[in-house]
C-alpha cells in the first residue's frame, strides 16, 4: 500500500473519529451534524424534507428530538444513561417519565445473552414504543424493584435531511453512489461508507470526466424512498447506481448484484475487484439489505448493486457497540477508496470500438506498436493489442475483452489508446448503453 | 410420517396385494379386471378399442386369452406351471400343445443364471412365438428328454382396454397423467403407480381446482399410442404430462425431463420433490422408458415429465419375480402421493403476479405485514413478501420466485396472497402459458 | 492402431524426413523446394505473388536468398556454420561481411541458458537486421577477440509462394485447411501438419462428398493475409476453417476454438475427439497463434479452428533444434490423420432431418428395425434409431443428437441412414447452414 493510501486511510479514520460520538437517527438534529462535517470536505447540498409529504406509499415520518434519557434504581443510581452511550436508546422512542416496577420495566430492555459486554442496537421507527438498550451484564446487576425512567425525547413536525454532491461530467447522464447516514455511534455501518465516499467525492473532483456523478448521504429506507420520489423525473437519466457501505470492517470485499444479475454495473465491480487481487465474492441479489433495495424496486429498477465488506450481520459485531472505532482499519479503508477509483475507471473508459482494419491483422510493427525480433513469446503489451484488434467488431466492449482475454481493464484500455492513436481503432459509443 | 400418510400408505398397499395375482397383458381380461377394481375406488371410465384399429402407425393388435400353460416331464410331472405364477408364460405367446425334444424346448426356454431363484419376466409382443420363463434353479433340476408343452392361449379379435378418470376444473385444460397397465405380477411396475394414482384423484377430487386432472391407465406403448390417436383433435388442450409410475420401491424419487428439458413440468417436479426434502434426483429426456417416449414424440410434444423410483432396469428385480409385494412399502407409496399433491399444487398457484405500489417498497409496517422490531433479521416470512413485491414486475412467476430466493413454493405462495390480500399485488394470469 | 495406419504414419515420417533439411523462410526457394515434393504426393496448384503486392494493409515482402553465413574466429575457424543447420542464421538476415570486435558482434548473437545443446529459432521479418543463433555450449566456446562474420543473403524483388489442392465436391462450398510452410528444419512446427493434411488430400480424394475441400500451404501470418486478400471475393462461399499444425509430437490432441467459440466447427472438432477416444481438451480463442488469427480477424470472420497437439511453446523444444525429427512419432500422426477423417466425416453427414412418423413412435418391429424380444434391454443400435426419431422435429442435427444422447456420431449417421432407408425420415438441409 502506498504512502498516499496509508495517508488517506488515516484521514479517512479521523473523520469517522469526529462522527462517531453524534446519536444520529432516520431524521434530526444528529444526521444535520453529521452532513455539516462531510460538507467541510465536499461541496455538500442539504435538502430537508417536510414531515407528511408524500414520498410513494410512505409519508415523511415526524423529526425525532432527544435530549436525554436514563432509568434510575430505587437508590437514584443512573443504571442506564443515554450519556454514557447513544445506543442506550431505542431509536426513535417515545418521550416517558414514569417510576414503574421491574416488571413493567422488562419489556422494555434489550440485551445480547450471548455478547454480554455489548449494548445492542435496536430502533422503533414505524411502531410508536420506547425502549433501552445495554449489555447482558448491566442487565444482570440491576437490582431492586422501582425504576424512576425517563426518555427525555419527543417527535416534532420538521423534515428529514439528506444531503448531496454532484460532480457535473460531460453528459447529464448520472452514475449514483448511496451511502446510508441514519445509524448512530456504529463505525463500520455506516461511518466507514460516509467517509470512503467523501474521499471518492475528492479523488474524482480533479479529473475530466464523461459522466455525472452523484453521491447522496441520506437515510435507510425512508430516505432513499424519498430522494426516489423527489427526483422521479430525473431517474432516466440514471445509468447506474452503487449503495457503498460498511467499507472499514477487516472482512474481504463483496460484491451484491443487481435484481437482473447482468446489468453493466454487475460485470463493473467484479473486474475492479479482480484487478485489484481481490477475489471477487460476489452475491446473488437479495430484496434484504440497504438502498439497492429500493433503487431496485419493479418501479424504479435502476441496475443498483452494491459494495461492502462484512454486510448485514455477516459479522457479530454488526448493529451493536462492539461496532467501534476499534473495528475499523486505515487499510480496509484505503483498499475500498482505491477499488471504488477503479470501478469509476472502467464506467469511464468502458466502450465499444471498431477496428478500422478488420481484414487481417494490421501490421502493428511498421507502426512501432510490436516487439521487433520473432520467433519468441509476446507480453501483455501486445496481446492487449491482438485481443482489442480481434475483438473490435462493434459487438464487444473492452470490458468484454478484458472478461475474455484475462488481461486487466487497464492493460485492454491502454492497447485500445494506442490504436486508437495509430488511426486504427474507432470508438463507436461507450458501452453501457448496450448493457442497459 | 403423519397417522393419516402411513394410513393412505396401508391403503395402496391392500389395493396392491388384490391387483398382483392377476394376469394382465397389453390386451384382455386381466387389464379388465384390473380396471374394474380401480372403478372401486374412483369414477372410472372404461373404453375398449377394437382389434386392428389404425392408431398413427400401428394397429390396435388381437386380444390375448390364456387360460392354462405347463409343461410335463417323461414321468408326467407339471415341471413348469402358469398356475404357480403366472410370469411362468411368456406373455401374448402363441397356443402350442406338443410333446418336443429338450433340444427343441430349449430355445423356448427363459431364465436369468445371475439370480437363480427369480423367474424372468418376458413378452412377445410383436413377433409371433411360445416361451416359458422359470428360475435357473428349476432349470437346472429339469431330466428327462421328452417333454409335453401346453400353451392353451389364442389371440382373438376383440378389443384393447384402457381406462380414465377426469377431474374437471374450472377451464378445459389439462393436465394428463398416465400409469401403464400392462405388466401381471409385478407390484412395483407397475401396480404401485397405479395404486398411487388412484389415491391421488382420491385426494383432489374434494377440492376446487383451475386445471381439468385426467387420469389415463392403459398398457404400455400400444395403449399411449391409441389413446394420443384416440383424443389427437383435443391435445391442444394439454398443458403438461406426468408419467407416474413404479413409485413403491424403497428407493430415491427420481424425475425424468420432458425432451425440452426446460418445460414448465420440468420446474414443477424437481420444485415439489425440494419443497418435501428430497434431493432433487434429475435426469435428463432419453427416447427410452415408458410413456413419455410417446406423449413427448415429435409430431405431439405434450412437455411431459416422469416420477418414478428406481425405473426403467434401475433395480436388480426389475422385471423378474422379484418385483413381488415385498418390494413395495407403504411409506414409500405415502411419499410419492405427497410430492405428487405438491405437484399439483404448484401447477394450480403458480402465476404471475403485478406489484402495484413497486416504486420503492411499499410499508408494510402499517399494513400489519411486517415485525415491529427494527434492528434485528427477519423471518422467512418477511423474506417471501420481499421477495414477491421485489419480483413481481410482471416477467417473474411464483415458482421462479421461489427458485430465486431459495425459498418452498408454499412460503412463496402464502406471501402473494397475503399481499393480495393487502391490495399490493394484481393477478396477471398463470404461469404456465408462458413457460411453454 | 491397424496396420494400414501404421504403414500411413510410416509414410508421413519419411515424407518429414525428406523435408526437414530444407532451410524455408516466409519466401523464397526454401518454399518453393518444399512445395515440389509436396506435389509428388497431391496435385499441387502454386501460386507466386509479385514483391511489393498489396495485400491488406500488408505488402508482400522481398524474397529472401541465402547462399551462406559463418562466423570465423581469429585462427579462421568456422565457429558458427550455416552448412551445419540452417537454424544458425536469423531468418531474413540481411547480409552482411566485416571482422568485428566480439562486442559488437555479441549482440547479434542468440542462445538457449537453460538448453544449453539447443540451437534457437529467431526471425527478423519486418524490422531490418541480422544475427546467428549458436548452442549455449558453443557461445561459451567462443574465444578471441575478433571475427569475420559473413551472411551470403540478399532481399531481392521476388514472389511469396503457396500452395493450394482444391478437392471438389457437389457444390461450390468450401471447408478450408491451412497448414504453415515458413519454418525451417522443425519437424514438429511444421512438417507435421504438411505430412497430415497432404496425406488426408489422398485419402478424401477416392470418396464422393458434398462439400469442396481446399487445403493451403503457404508462410505463417503474411502468407494467409496474402491468400485471404487474393480470395476476397470468394470468402463466401467458405463455410467453416481447420488450421492443422504441429500434429506429430506425442502430446494429446487439443483443439482451439474459432473466437465466436460456438461455430459448427467449434461442435465437430471435440466430437471427433470424442468419438475416437479422446479426452476433447478445448482451448478458447486468443488471438495468439497460428493462421486462425488471420480468418477470424473481425473483417473476414470465417469461422476457423485450430487442431495441434503441443502448440505455441507448449512444449520445450518448441522453436529450437530440439524440434527435430525424435519429436514426431508415427502413430501420432496416424491418429492426428484419423481424427481428422472423423471430422470431415462429420462436416459431410451431418444434417438435419425429419421424422415423417412422428406421432407416436412408428412401429420399428414390423420393418425389422427392432430386436425381437420384449422386457430386456435395448442396445445402442435400438437406442440411436429412437433418439434420432424423437429429435428429428426440424431443430435438431445429427450432432445435437450425437451430443445429447452419448452416443458416437457415426452411430447416430448409421440409424438415420437406416430410417431414411425404411422411408421414416426425411432429410431437410445439412445441418451447418443453421450454425453460422
């Protein structure tokens, strides 16, 4: 890993350290906080979104406002505190201030039997109810039989927030990356995904580009289903999209399909993966997950795949306090920037070309673009060259000739430049058109 | 096993044991007999087709009468015996009474050296000759040189005999299924086909149902071929085939493809036989077997699939006195009857379905669909609705839903009406018109 | 192996034998030498195209002499002789006479580290120059200071030469074979593949066949760009390609596809394999290679195969004076000759028919197609005529049965002339039309 990955691995590390502390939820005042800090890197615009509106079959749920929240034992020992830790909290509970038994009380708490040191996380967001969450052992030493509780908490008439960052390329024709932004203090889900695609936003912010590109910071579910609705009209013009999550984890890299299997983005991330040295685990699609989900609803069916390491309880630590800082490394965070910069790579670069001297191969050594003395094996230099010539009828795409010939994208594209430079290649119209 | 399966088991098994002594062959009584048993149990209807009846390329043949075969030693011994079993006779042979050489006998004479206490099982259908089959052991005893041989059998003008039950849906279309009639003592081929087709037009007669069922027992070969000739001006109404047969031995339920090998009953068999724990056994269409090799000849193509156990030589008594009642167990019959009512119960559920709220997911929540916890997994039960809503954009049936997700039809099936219910989903039409 | 296939395979190596002291480069007399014997054999048509012809986006080279070439030491020994091997001098050097310090010559010179006994194969066909190629052991000798060094050779305004034997069928559609004329005293690479197809020339020349076979012996790349460009106009009416090399050595036969990798071609080959008892190994297209590279460019695209045994460096002699007359076997000729009989047996007898009796199965006994006792077994003779009645529905060839049924082409050819000969058949088209 170069000096530079190992540096933005670091800065990348710090930014989810200043995120981690903010009890952020679907709606409030936590994920405003938290687009306020990424705005500082990326040219961020925020949208709020007034509760009731109408977005599909969904309404804008109510802002949720928590101030503070605690359960005190018969001796006014604070045995829960939300201060102490956000998770503590059910997720958009309702407001209570109430002295009830145990028995009352239980209903209530949520612990992990088999994970007794950590504090689950749990929400209630469609289904009005309070809630505390802590660990097997806190639970174990409450004593006593009264509990003073108070969730210091109430559901306001507000909006919800998601904020966005476009980067204007040649044609309005928009690739979308979605990173989910409504978990509290959990690292890898998903302040790991905000920071990578922060860091993307920066990478690409300095190059030409032929497509859109927009990035959207926004809630689970609800949010999606809401920038969905509010840019209905605009969704045509969407080629593609990638939800890129829980990429801090020291798990392998995975790859999630689209509902079809075969959509351009489904063939896009498995090649950068492997041109990176990964193997490439890749997924069958699954109506379970994050925003692929929605993008790939029958309605909208956006080729929407996705990109994350230990995804979706694929690890023990998942949807607990034991996803911490500790959990996440500079290096995995590196790692999924530099695939990420791959897979925008081959959306740019993929394309479909014609040779221009199709009848027989051209003679490549008068146009010093072949080794000079024969009988001897070639390199990759030239069988990029051979397989981008053979494969150059107007039916086949780099991608497709980096599928077929085992030569990475960036060896196939370079021999597609250099022919094309010679005056014998002609770039017919990029290639995702085709795959749509 | 459920009390009532192992009871449905005894019941095939009784039907079994009074079907086995009779000696049937592609004509005459014995498949009389046969049928008017079976006309106990279910509403059967009986057609005879005259003798030399042009059915497609052949001719309905004579009807064989056997009324009495041995064979006599020097000392006037009955060495070989039809009245001992009546596989003792090469079946449709020709009448002879004669007193021979052993060296004439001998040609006549059939055993099977590898299992020297079975006797064989042979036919003579269509080249005209006398044979006696016995065991090796009974063979290998016989002395002397003369021998009296009787075959007091003729083949008569008269006609071929083949039954059917129709169970009428609500369309005219329908679905076939055929079980040979022709074999005399051998109870797993194929008196336990019989037998479980019986029970199962038993078990759909008391239920409401989109499909027309017909049930076809008739001989082997010559019998598919008169009735396909018989009922050529209506197999535009066939959807699919089922070839049920030999489903009493002990052995794995295997399914043979129809000569497409992608036809809807393809899908439907090897899903019922997952969806009961079996491991799918599949094997490819062959031109050899039983009467799929008709139903599925070019010039008819019914897409037409065989359930059987071990078919078609795959068991060492196959075709021999060994295939007697103690082969067959009740159990087995019970399971093959269950798989077979999951196979109907696939073909009448399967269908496509329209999500209509599928921009984004609809909410389930509020509609009593779905857990109210947020924060941990979710159930098969969930998952199928998911997967439904997700998939139902007009190209996905139930059934490939239920291939996709990994999901039982019935979880798959269960979902969609429960979202039909809920006004989600629209019926478009059933599946299988589609498929084929 | 027969006895007559051992008397062939002796034949191919004498023929070898005489061929291989022949010093042949992509033009010039070598070439033409060859050819002469090569028409003793078959009847030869040779074609000589003018230095300077445009041929593509090629031109025909100059033609190249070489009368001789040494290295003299200081003592004025010959240490490096082109009367010695011919594999001593850079093919196409030119030429050359001056003493020079062993540092400048050093750089022309070419050896094996790791083959220390083996003297190289180098060109230097199209960037100017030229050099020796010497054993390891012989460099490691060399000792002095200075050289004469001498290349007897000159680039003179000639003709590219090749070779053609058309063997004419019922209609004007061609099969072409290539097989590569350029190289110098290598048996395997490519004497071989001379000695094969001449000898396959006289053994399709006593039959009666459909198709015209054209095979071509002319240099590697420039030589197939030059017969292409010739032939422009009449590509197509060629339905298919076989380039034949390299099938003397004792590795198993391989077959590389055409780069659709689903042609007709692409079927025959590895049933051919198959059917004489080899395990098919089938290798993908690349666009490295032999002439297949120049009929499956993008602008000519005649499907094209390519059958070897160890092709392209995949042995260790490949390209030195290694590949000698030890490498090449007889019986590894004899059987590369016999698969492709097989193959052209296939091109010719594949076809696609249809069964005039196709409802039902027609009744095989009554015309003696069938064995005559019923309840054993059928054999493959039985098992060929049922699979080719039941395909034969006008969208299945001989191959499709071949493939899908197990058993050997040649069987299913048998049992279709047989159903043809009983009037059950009829043959609609040959089969390739449909696969291009």
């Amino acid at each position: 890993m170069s000096e530079a990955s190992v540096a933005r691995g670091e800065e990348m590390l710090a930014l989810i350290e200043r995120l981690y502390p903010i009890c952020r939820s679907i709606t409030g005042q936590g994920v405003r906080d938290t687009l306020a800090i990424i705005a500082e890197h990326v040219d961020l615009r925020v949208t709020e979104v007034p509760t009731g509106e109408q977005v599909f079959d969904w309404q804008v749920p109510r802002e949720w406002v928590i101030r503070d929240a605690w359960v005190k034992d018969d001796d006014g020992r604070k045995v829960i505190d939300f201060a102490a830790h956000n998770l503590h909290v059910v997720s958009y509970s309702d407001g209570v201030h109430r002295t009830m038994s145990r028995e009352e009380l239980e209903p209530h708490l949520h612990s992990l039997p088999d994970h007794p040191d950590w504090i689950p996380y749990r929400t209630s967001y469609y289904n009005r109810g309070w809630g505390f969450c802590l660990s097997q052992r806190q639970r174990d030493a409450l004593s006593g039989e009264r509990f003073e509780v108070c969730i210091d908490a109430e559901l306001i008439d507000g909006s919800l927030t998601y904020g966005e960052v476009v980067i204007p390329g040649e044609t309005d024709e928009e690739i979308v990356f979605y990173s989910h932004v409504c978990h509290p203090s959990l690292a890898n889900d998903n302040l790991a995904g905000l920071a990578v695609c922060t860091f993307l936003v920066q990478a690409l912010a300095g190059q030409r580009r032929r497509f859109t590109y927009r990035f959207v910071f926004g809630p689970g579910t609800i949010g999606s289903i809401t920038w969905l609705a509010r840019n209905e009209e605009r969704l045509g013009d969407i080629r593609m999209g990638l939800v890129a999550v829980l990429l801090g984890d020291r798990g392998p890299l995975r790859y999630k399909q689209s509902p079809s299997g075969d959509a351009h983005i489904d063939r896009i991330v498995p090649r950068a993966l492997a041109d990176r040295g990964h193997e490439a685990i890749v997924e069958p699609f699954s109506p379970y997950g994050y925003e692929e989900r929605q993008f790939g609803s029958p309605g909208i069916r956006i080729p929407t795949g996705r990109l994350s390491r230990s995804a979706n309880a694929g690890y023990p630590e998942y949807h607990s306090s034991a996803d911490n800082l500790d959990l996440v490394s500079g290096e995995s965070l590196a790692e999924s920037l530099a695939v990420l910069e791959r897979v925008v790579d081959i959306i740019e670069r993929d394309a479909c070309y014609l040779n221009l001297a199709g009848k027989g191969e051209p003679q490549l050594g008068r146009r010093g673009l072949y080794g000079d003395s024969g009988g001897k094996r070639v390199g990759n230099w030239e069988m990029a060259m051979l397989w981008v010539l053979n494969q150059s009828d107007g039916s086949h795409t780099l991608l497709d000739i980096a599928e077929k010939s085992g030569l990475t994208f960036a060896e196939v594209a370079a021999a597609a430049d250099n022919l094309l430079a010679a005056g014998l290649l002609e770039r017919l119209h990029d290639s995702n058109r085709k795959q749509q």
